[in-house]
C-alpha cells in the first residue's frame, strides 16, 4: 500500500467505520505501522472523531439555535487537525 493510496481512499475513514475488506484492512494496519506520516496523520483523524464526539451535545445545540452560524466548535476542531497535520 502507499500513501497516495491511503489518502486518496480515505481509507482511515473507511478503517473507523469497519467498511474495509479483511484484506485491504490488513495492509492499512501494516502501512500505518511502518510509515510514521500515515500513522500521524491516522492519529489526527482519530483526535478528531474524538473531538467531535465530545462536542456533539454542544454542536447540535448551537446548531438549533434559529439563525446559527456555522458551529465554532467545528472549525475549532477542524484548525486542531491542521496543525496536526502539518
């Protein structure tokens, strides 16, 4: 597997959510552990879901609210992943 490969699939988002074949599954897990950006950028992506998920009663709130403006908590967690991965 390569990285263009891991990156163009999304497969990280594929991996979370269980929809990768035993296979493919298989060679992501080898990937990330050899290749320390993947493994990086795999752990910026898990912070996010993580981040999100702790904000999920606070972002569905706000994004209740007549005239919402897009969640600040979202671009908050969005800014985290790009530095993240940078």
């Amino acid at each position: 597997m390569e990285c263009q490969e891991l990156h163009r699939s999304e497969l990280a988002e594929k991996y979370f959510n269980g929809q990768l074949d035993p296979a493919t599954r298989d060679d992501f897990e080898v990937h990330i552990l050899e290749c320390p950006q993947c493994l990086q950028d795999v752990e910026a992506v898990l912070a996010l879901r993580e981040q999100l998920a702790d904000r999920a009663p606070q972002i569905r709130a706000d994004s209740q609210m007549e005239g919402s403006q897009f969640p600040g908590h979202l671009i908050s967690a969005a800014l985290s992943l790009l530095r993240k991965l940078r």
